[in-house]
C-alpha cells in the first residue's frame, strides 16, 4: 500500500458551504474550522495563467459573464467572485495558483489541486497546472495531491512533473478503472461516494490505490465510508464534518 500522508477530510473548494468557492476567503475558512487539507479548481485563462474556478464561463460565481478559456487574467481578476454567495464577501477574487499556495503554506493546508480544463484544453491545462505546481510547492510536505476527470489532462500533469501524486478522478467508475490508473501512475482514485460499495472500497484497496470520496455531506454515511476503509473524504459540510470527524 502507497504512503498516504493527508488528513482524513478534505475541505470541497476550500470552504464547502460556507464561503464563496475557489476564493482566498474560502481558504481562510477552512483553516478556520481547523481543517487541514482543501481541495480546489485550476484552470487556465486566455493568457495561461493558472487561477482558480470550477465552471467553464464565470457567470454563476462572479458579476462577469462570458467563457473563462476566452478571457485573460486581467479581466478575471476584476470580477467579484464573493458578492454572489454573500454580502459580507464582496470583493472576493479568483485568485491565481500562486496566492493559493502562499495561503496554503500560511496555514499549514495540505491540497489537492483538482486540474479543471476548459474544453479543449485538457493537455495544455494539465502541463502547465502541474509544473505550476511543482514549482509553488517545491518545498511542501506533503506535496499537492493532482487530481482530475480528464486523463488527457492528467497524463499531461504526469510527463510535466512525474514526481507530484496523482490520483484519477470518476464519476462513475470504468470498468478499466485499473488499467487507467496503471497507466498514469496514480496513487488514488477520487469517486463519487455514492458509486462505492464495501466490495468495490476493498477491491480498489486490494490493488494498492487509496481512496477520497466526494462529496460527503451526511456524517452517517461519512463514518459507513470510514469503516468500509475509504482514505478520505471530500465535504462541503465542513461546520458538522470536522478535520478529526473520522480519525
């Protein structure tokens, strides 16, 4: 079985429910609440800078409107990305892969760096969020956790920095899933947890993978995942499914 040095629960977008995703603010908050690790969206600008941002366009979580792929860095900055979750964070940015990092490093997060490509921009997305990566946490133990539904963009992150973690992610599960996983050289396999069973949870185990789950709001079925041996679990109840939930 490979080393797993993250913790068992994974703030979804950096803050789950409680603060606008994918900001520095969502960051903040779960750190806050004592979580150790996040997880969130990377994809890339007109211009190939690495921000923050889950959708294709930007209109549901900022004031903006229009393709991300289509829009330079630039322009992405000046939209609020806070006022559409809440008054109290107006203001709020998508931030680049850099302030991230830094934020991270503040408050001693570990990260799973989701790889969010555009369309058509899988290979391009995976190259550069992975050497992105490898530079900004040169020095971080542990090193981010690559993770992404593309396997073009994650082959792509894993010829660009063959050193950092990967682990595959799937809505639902190929029956290849081992041969997939094989190739790129993953250390996990990221599920929807309502695709797993205890079966699958310990045939996927048998073949060396770990296991993170998302998203687990319900904390029954958080401790069942737990108790079935799942690694980890991604939330966005964060308030109710704490950092030592299921330790």
């Amino acid at each position: 079985m490979r080393t797993w040095p993250y913790p068992r629960v994974v703030a979804h977008r950096g803050g789950g429910k409680l603060a606008p995703e994918n900001t520095l603010e969502a960051i903040d908050t779960g750190a806050r609440l004592g979580l150790r690790m996040i997880e969130f969206d990377a994809k890339l600008s007109a211009d190939d800078v690495v921000f923050l941002l889950h959708d294709d366009d930007v209109d549901r979580t900022s004031n903006g409107h229009g393709a991300a792929k289509a829009m330079k860095y630039a322009q992405i900055v000046q939209l609020d990305a806070g006022s559409w979750f809440d008054a109290t964070f107006a203001g709020a940015r998508m931030p680049m892969l850099e302030q991230v990092a830094a934020r991270c490093k503040r408050h001693g997060l570990a990260a799973n760096v989701e790889i969010k490509p555009c369309e058509g921009r899988d290979v391009d997305t995976g190259r550069i969020v992975a050497q992105e990566s490898a530079r900004l946490w040169s020095d971080a133990e542990p090193a981010p956790l690559l993770s992404s539904f593309s396997y073009a963009a994650l082959e792509a992150a894993r010829d660009a920095a063959p050193d950092l973690p990967r682990g595959m992610l799937y809505g639902e599960i190929p029956h290849d899933w081992h041969a997939q996983t094989a190739a790129l050289a993953c250390v996990s396999l990221h599920a929807d947890h309502r695709k797993l069973t205890e079966a699958l949870v310990a045939e996927i185990k048998d073949s060396g993978l770990r296991i993170l789950a998302y998203t687990v709001n319900d904390p029954e079925r958080a401790r069942l995942l737990a108790h079935w041996g799942v690694d980890a679990i991604c939330t966005d109840r964060i308030d109710i499914i704490g950092a030592d939930f299921v330790e």
